[in-house]
C-alpha cells in the first residue's frame, strides 16, 4: 500500500492519494485560485498538500480560516486540451482546494490507513 504524501498536516482530508475526482464547474465572483480551462475537468489525487489557509478568502483580507485541503491532482493533457497533439501519457499537475473538489464517481473511495490522519 501506498501512504499519502503530506507536506502538512490533513485532518480530516476528504479525498486520498488515487482517487478520482471532478473540478467543480462554478464561476463565483472574485478572485479563485481554480483556473477557468481546468473546471469541469476529471483527474486523480497525486498528493494531499495539507491544509492551509484559503487564498481566496486571504485575497480580500480575511483570515482564510477555517484552512482547507490543498491536493495535488493529475490531469491527462488530452483532457484538458482537446486538440493536444504530444504524447498521450503527458500529464498536467496542478494544487487545487478540496472545496472545489468532487467525487468523480459520485462519492470518494474509502478512506484508507494512513499516517496522517
């Protein structure tokens, strides 16, 4: 079994390292970390970041709490941009916040063991 890496602490991190998910197709106003061409997409967890404040809420002078889990997901290429003409096995990685996250199946995996919690 693979554990999760975690570069801080997560507790209580919904999605695990391998799971399917879903950027939220939202366009709130203000500024959002989550790029515009990324919404919608599907990918997998890489990595749980940790949980740290939200930016988006820093942007305007608020504290940014409570944090939020930041994840590292994994994204084909071919995905994200239809007319990608490189290899197939490309991939693009980006650090998106659990709330902008959604089970891609519906609902997350399991939890499994891990040694962060």
């Amino acid at each position: 079994m693979t554990l999760p890496s975690t570069y801080t602490p997560a507790p209580g991190h919904r999605f695990n390292v391998g799971d399917r998910v879903v950027i939220k197709r939202a366009f709130p106003p203000g500024h959002r970390r989550t790029p515009y061409y990324i919404r919608g997409k599907g990918g997998v967890i890489e990595r749980i970041c940790g949980a740290f404040p939200n930016p988006e809420e820093l942007a305007y002078g608020f504290d940014g709490e409570p944090a939020k889990v930041l994840y590292r997901v994994r994204f084909q290429q071919t995905h994200v941009w239809p007319d990608y003409t490189g290899p197939a096995r490309d991939v693009i990685e980006m650090e998106i916040f659990e709330h902008w996250l959604a089970p891609a199946s519906g609902r997350a995996k399991a939890k499994r063991p891990t040694q962060s919690g």
